[in-house]
C-alpha cells in the first residue's frame, strides 16, 4: 500500500465523522480495531475530543486534517471533473 502514513488521519476523519450524525456501531468497532492493530493506540482520547461537537465544526476539523495530512483535496478535484 502506498502512502499509509496516511492511514491514520483517514481513520480519524471516518471515526469522527461517523460520530457526527446516527452512530454506527460497526464503523467504531473497526476503526478502533485498526488504531489498536496499526497504531498501539485506542480511540478513547478521539472520542473525547468528539464529545459536544456541531456536525457543522466536526466537517470543518475533518476538512483541516485531511487537507494538512492528506491529498484528499487533490482526489476530491480528480473525482468532480
């Protein structure tokens, strides 16, 4: 797999994002199986930082992240054209 030191801001972002709206269980299971599996680390800390969160200030902190960590702006670009 190319570019895994992109892993972990992808993760977050999903777990983050999951924890905006309607909760799915499943998606939490498997994201902190992949932070324990990959990183030693559990989502306990992520959760927190969640907690009281607007889905509105969540986006914009998910946007921010993956904008600094990732070239997810540049997919997004390719996939609109």
């Amino acid at each position: 797999m190319r570019n895994t030191k992109e892993i972990q801001s992808i993760l977050t972002a999903i777990f983050c994002l999951n924890r905006t709206g309607e909760r799915n269980e499943q998606i939490d299971l498997v994201c902190d199986y992949a932070f324990r599996r990959l990183f030693g680390a559990n989502t306990n800390l992520l959760s927190l930082a969640c907690i009281g969160q607007s889905k509105e200030a969540m986006e914009q902190q998910v946007k921010e992240l993956l904008e600094k960590d990732t070239e997810f702006d540049k997919y997004l670009e390719e996939y609109r054209k």
